[in-house]
C-alpha cells in the first residue's frame, strides 16, 4: 500500500509523518528539519540520490496550491520504490538516476497557510479568526480557500530579492498594501521564516537547477527579465514537450520576486516555475493523477538534465 494519500488535502501534520515513513522505508532517503514557522510549524527536506548534480524541488508557496506537495511526495516514493526494485521510472533506470543526481526537496514551503486552506485549522481556533481578521480587508477573496499567503498575511513568492521594489509597486497598485490572503510582499525581502529558510537552503546546496511547483494554468515559466541563462530554454522545451504544457513566458504583473527569478538572477543557472493542472484553486483531487502523469516526465528531465 502506498504511503503517499494522494485522496486526502495536504496538512503540516501529515506531511511530516509521510516525509518520516517514506524516510523510515526506504534508507536512500533521508530528511531534516529545515526550519519553523512563526507558529511552529515544521517545514522539513526530503533528500534522494548521492549523484553529483544536485536539484531543488518546491512545492506549495501558495496555500490553496497544496496539491503541488502531493506531486512531490508521490515522485519521491514511485522513484525510491523504483530504484530500490531495480526498475525504470518515466523511461530512466531509477537507481542510475541516484547515482547520477542529487534531488533535494522541500515538499511544503507554506505548513501554515496550507493548514488554513485544507482544514487543520479550524474556525473558532485564535489562528484561523486571525487569519478571518485579515481576510476581512480583502473581501472580494473568498475565505478560507482563497488563502495564498502564509499566516503572517505575506505572499512568500513575492519575497525574494529579485525585483522585490517593483513587485512592490505592483502589487500596491492592485490594493494590497497590507496582510492579507494573497499578494503582500512583507516589508522586506526574505523577512518571513519560511522564505528566508528556502533561500539559505538553496544556497547551502548550490543546485544546478530549481523547479517551483504552483498551479494552475499548465505552464512552465523559464524566463526572469533578460537574463540568459545557457541551455534554459532548450530543457523548458524537453519538459514542455514531453508534458504537454506550454513553455511560457511569466505575465508581467507576476514577474519579480519569485524564488526561480531570484535563483536565476542569484545563480545564473535554470529555473521553472511549473504551473500544474487548470481550474480554480486549490485544485480538486481528483485531477491529482492526470497532474501526476503530465508532470512525472518533467521531474525525470529536470533531474537528469536532459
């Protein structure tokens, strides 16, 4: 029986316990505690592989996209499932890829707002009538299930220093100027935990390539202002060719302060953001396994690099 629920929401909680069983079933695994939120809340790292290129996987800026951790988690335990029956995964042979590649993810970037989203946290709770409070400011957005942002009111994609001002003037442009369910930058780049978290991780494992799971719209986004990274666009092809997504360019509102924009500015090497399935966030689980089959090829080409 698998150990990914692929039918149930995503919560902190569970994510933990799948993080630790998959890491206590299959020992190629393993995990830390990257760091906590404001509430507590862990946001841990599931690693595979002991290959020289090293990869970051993303999931779940976003609180209402927690399906992006599910994609995550189920490749994790189908590639060590894979590797550990000496098997192919999409057309690689699994144990090859280990030895060749190094993928490091953080499944649940957000514990916190996903909790919000998906039900953990319930209404009468001081954390979900905090959030109520400040989703009170924005009442065009529909609460709980419009919630992007984690607890603090701040939109962790929109906090990486990477065009941070102009993502700024953009979005108080559009009226969010304060804390609320989506689309706050903070007051600062990297000033919440859990981006500064992603950020020091990211730069402690030096990866040759990110990608950045949100949904929806069944695109991949390769690009971050003229920077021209070698190679970018040729692999965004492979991935969208073999998906079925479109190799896009980022909308110009959405286009700074973004985790891959700041790796690609930072690093000067490939970023993506995929953006899985199409509908009205969050998506509904059952969309999760044409998601999972569009995306397992992109995971597979992302690792191997080609």
């Amino acid at each position: 029986m698998p150990i990914v629920d692929t039918q149930m929401p995503v919560t902190s909680s569970g994510c933990d316990r799948t993080i630790l069983e998959l890491v206590r079933t299959y020992p190629g695994l393993r995990t830390e505690l990257l760091a906590r939120t404001a509430f507590g809340r862990p946001i841990r790292t599931l690693v595979l592989g002991t290959g020289p290129r090293r990869v970051i996987y993303t999931a779940t800026h976003h609180a209402n996209e927690w399906i992006t951790t599910l994609i995550l988690l189920k490749f994790a335990e189908e590639l060590a499932q894979a590797a550990r029956d000496q098997e192919k995964i999409y057309d690689r042979d699994a144990r090859k890829l280990l030895e060749d590649v190094t993928i490091y993810m953080v499944p649940l970037v957000d514990p916190d707002g996903a909790d919000l989203v998906t039900g953990a946290i319930v209404p009468g709770e001081g954390q979900y009538e905090a959030a109520r409070y400040l989703a009170e400011r924005y009442p065009q957005i529909p609460f709980p299930e419009g919630w992007k942002a984690n607890l603090l009111g701040v939109d962790l994609n929109l906090q990486y220093p990477a065009g941070w001002p102009m993502a700024r003037e953009i979005k108080f442009s559009q009226g969010f100027t304060r804390p609320g369910p989506r689309d706050y930058v903070g007051r600062a780049p990297l000033d919440q935990a859990e981006s500064r978290a992603l950020a020091g991780y990211t730069e402690y494992v030096d990866p040759a390539l990110v990608l950045a799971y949100h949904t929806q719209c069944r695109q991949i986004y390769w690009q971050f202002q003229d920077y021209q990274i070698p190679g970018a666009r040729a692999l965004g092809e492979r991935m969208a060719l073999a998906s079925g997504y479109e190799l896009a360019e980022v909308p110009a509102e959405s286009g700074y302060a973004g985790y891959k924009d700041w790796f690609i500015k930072r690093f000067r090497r490939p970023g993506y953001t995929i953006e899985a399935g199409l509908g009205q966030n969050p998506l509904p689980l059952d969309q999760f396994p044409q998601i999972y089959q569009e995306n397992l090829p992109i995971l597979v080409i992302a690792a191997s690099g080609g």
